[in-house]
C-alpha cells in the first residue's frame, strides 16, 4: 500500500502542476501503460502481472497483444481483491506464498483507486546497490522523477541492445544527474547524461547509480532536517527495510566542509570516495542516515588500530583521499572550532618533538605514545609527561580539559583528526 500512497501524491502534484484532472485509472491508461507497457520494449517487470503472463523470451508481444494484456488487467482489478498481481507492493492472497509480510484478516477499504496508484507509485522505485529501492514522498522529487520517465523511453526505443525493465536503475541515475547542478542544463536535460554499460551477458544495461551520489543530490537541493522514505525489493520474495529516515544536512555536510577546507574540486572527484566503507542495507540498519554512514573506504585503520597516516602532497589522489578522511572526522565531530584546534595541537607536539636534542632524548617516544593512544584515559595519562617537559602549554592544558570532558564516542574522531593534522605538518 505504501506505492499506493507514494502514487497518490504524485498524482495530486501532476494534476496541480498541469492543470489537469486525472484520475488514477485515466492517468494510468493514458500516461504509466502508453510509457511502460504499450511498447515491444517495457520499462518495467512485474511479475505474475497479466502485462508478463505467457510471454516468451525474446519474443515481444505486439501491439494486440499489448491491448488485451491492459484489458485483461483492467478487468481483474474491477472484479477482483487487490494482490500481487494486479496492486504492486499487495500481499498474494495465497497465504502459503512468500509475502511482504502485509497479510491481515481485515477487511480493509480498498478501491480500484488504490490498485492503479499502486503501479503508478512503483515507477517511482530509485534502485541502489544491491537491487534494493528507495521510494520518497516529496511530491518534487516525484514530478523530477517523472520527468525521467519520457527520457528512459527514448532511450529504449532508440538503442535497440539496451535491456528494458530498468525503470528503477534508471530513476537512480536520473535523479542523481537531475540534481547535480554543476552539470545540469535544464534546457537540454540529457545533455552529458548516459548511464549505459555493457551488462554480463554482453549487451547494454542501465548502471546502477551509488546510493550515495542520489542522497548527496537529493541533500543538495532540500534543504530539509530530514526526509522519509521506504526501503524495499519487489522480487520473487519481497525484501521490506521499512521506512529510514536522512539527515539531509548531516549529508551534505563533509561536502559543504570539504568545499570550504579545501576549495573547489571537479564534479564527481569526491562524491564516490565517501559512504565506501560499509554498504546500503548496513547503512540501513543504523535507523537513520546522516553522515555516520558516508564513512570512506580504509578509514576505520586509523581509528581503531592508532595508526598514523602518511601524507604525500605530489600524490593528487592520495592527497584527495586523506583530505577526505580528515573532512569526514570533522563532520563527525559536528565541531568544526575542533579543525583550527587540531592543528594547533599538531603544530604544538611538533615543535615538542623538535627539541628532543636541545632536551629529553625521548620527545619523539613521548609524541608517539600520544598520538598512539586509544582512549581518552591512555591520551590523558600520555599526556601528562609532555606538560610537564614543555613550557608552552597552553593549548595543551587546553586539549587535556577538552578530551576529559568530550563524549567518550568523540575521542577517538578528535584523536584520529589530531594524527591526520599531525602528518601534513610533519610532513
């Protein structure tokens, strides 16, 4: 039922926004099947719905054929209770069938209205890793969406070798295009857009779009603290997440920072670098997602190991990665007072370390076994020895009361950021 609301709104939206006046039935006859369905090519697969019954591979159904699959659809949601076949997203009324877990002994208040919402609805699945969708209830993202649509078409009909029914895929790669406003132009929408690829069986196929490039677009351009949506895979067995909540501002955070930290940076030259380290489904299973989930690929050495990385500044894609991770710990911390104080402390224990010929020997040891620590009670304890050696303290008495009193689940962010500031300077 969840496409249905998700059809409804868009529905509303499309009628307000042309002046029209369809309903779900006439907009789904006219609009979704004259785009979907009554082409030798569909856009989408529904199994066990007449449009896919008795059809054989390879061999496209003629316009005919096409017809009377509609009517026969249209007959059985006129005559019959909603289910898989005839409303996407529906339970089987076989109870012995793999379900979406929606079965209920209610008689609940369905109408026709419902069924045809239900597939106009399930064009809006935007498919990420995994064959996992992502369906959202703002009725812009929808109307933006749909304008997809009409260009997936043109797409099929005009390259003969591309595989059909990948609406979803195809929603991934619109809308993270759609809202990339570097590279848009809304006077020529598929300019510079072809998210085609050679599939494995050889022919082309519609890319999958990572998860992260469509939630960045979609934090670029709404503004909102957080946006619903539902999470799910219509397959022979459904998969239902549930509805998860992003922090669009959370989102896009690393990426207003690293504009801000490290100046502008060609399209695309980080986006794929951040939310590498865990996948969608994992993402999922924190609740809610922010920035938390956008942690990149090989971090997690730095913070739960103490390792101390190394900076090389003739590396253009190293250096792109360690700016990376230094951004990501910062949008961590939520603080970015904590970046000027990081290299100021890092700046600190290298001059520490500096006069180790003029003073103790083991400067250098007692840097290291700082920088090593992996809690805030070993930092603390590691600390006290370079106090009491240095005359300058300042911003060291400072970190030490900054570190007693940080969340425990802050210290080994600040820490890790220490030891990147640490390695530039040290360089």
């Amino acid at each position: 039922m969840i496409a249905a609301n998700i059809g409804r709104i868009f529905l509303d939206a499309y009628n307000e926004k042309n002046r029209s006046n369809y309903n779900a039935k006439t907009f789904f006859i006219e609009k979704y099947f004259a785009l979907f369905f009554d082409h030798p090519k569909y856009m989408q697969w529904v199994i066990n719905s007449p449009f896919v019954q008795g059809l054989k591979k390879g061999v496209a159904p003629t316009s005919v054929e096409r017809k009377l699959k509609l009517d026969v659809l249209i007959d059985k949601i006129s005559k019959n209770e909603a289910d898989a076949s005839i409303a996407i997203g529906f339970p089987s009324l076989d109870l012995m069938a793999t379900t979406s877990g929606q079965i209920t002994n209610m008689c609940l208040p369905l109408r026709e209205d419902e069924m045809y919402l239900s597939w106009i609805g399930s064009g809006f699945g935007i498919g990420v890793q995994g064959g996992m969708c992502i369906l959202f209830d703002n009725a812009l993202i929808l109307l933006d969406l749909y304008d997809g649509w009409k260009l997936y078409r043109d797409f099929l009909n005009k390259t003969p070798t591309l595989r059909g029914n990948q609406i979803n895929n195809w929603n991934g790669q619109w809308i993270a295009h759609r809202y990339n406003k570097l590279t848009f132009d809304v006077s020529s929408p598929a300019s510079g857009f072809f998210p085609i690829g050679t599939g494995k069986e050889g022919g082309l196929e519609v890319l999958t779009q990572t998860w992260t490039k469509i939630l960045i677009g979609i934090a670029r351009n709404y503004p909102s603290t957080l946006m619903n949506s539902y999470v799910y895979n219509l397959v022979k067995t459904n998969i239902t997440i549930g509805f998860i909540p992003f922090e669009l501002p959370r989102i896009r955070q690393p990426f207003e920072l690293f504009a801000k930290y490290f100046g502008f940076i060609k399209p695309g030259e980080v986006e794929h670098l951040f939310g590498t380290a865990i996948g969608f489904m994992t993402a999922c299973e924190m609740g809610v997602i922010g920035v938390n989930a956008l942690e990149p690929r090989g971090f997690k050495d730095y913070i739960t190991k103490g390792v101390i990385p190394k900076y090389n500044e003739n590396d253009v894609e190293k250096t792109i990665n360690f700016y990376t991770y230094q951004i990501w710990l910062l949008a961590m911390l939520n603080n970015e007072k904590l970046w000027e104080m990081s290299q100021e402390i890092a700046q600190q224990l290298i001059n520490y370390k500096a006069g180790a010929e003029k003073s103790r020997l083991n400067r250098k040891s007692d840097v290291e076994n700082l920088l090593n620590s992996i809690s805030s009670k070993q930092f603390l304890l590691n600390l006290i020895p370079i106090i009491e050696e240095e005359k300058e303290v300042k911003h060291l008495e400072e970190l030490g009361k900054l570190v007693h009193l940080m969340p425990k689940d802050n210290f080994p962010y600040f820490s890790t950021l220490i030891r990147f500031q640490y390695a530039i300077l040290n360089k």
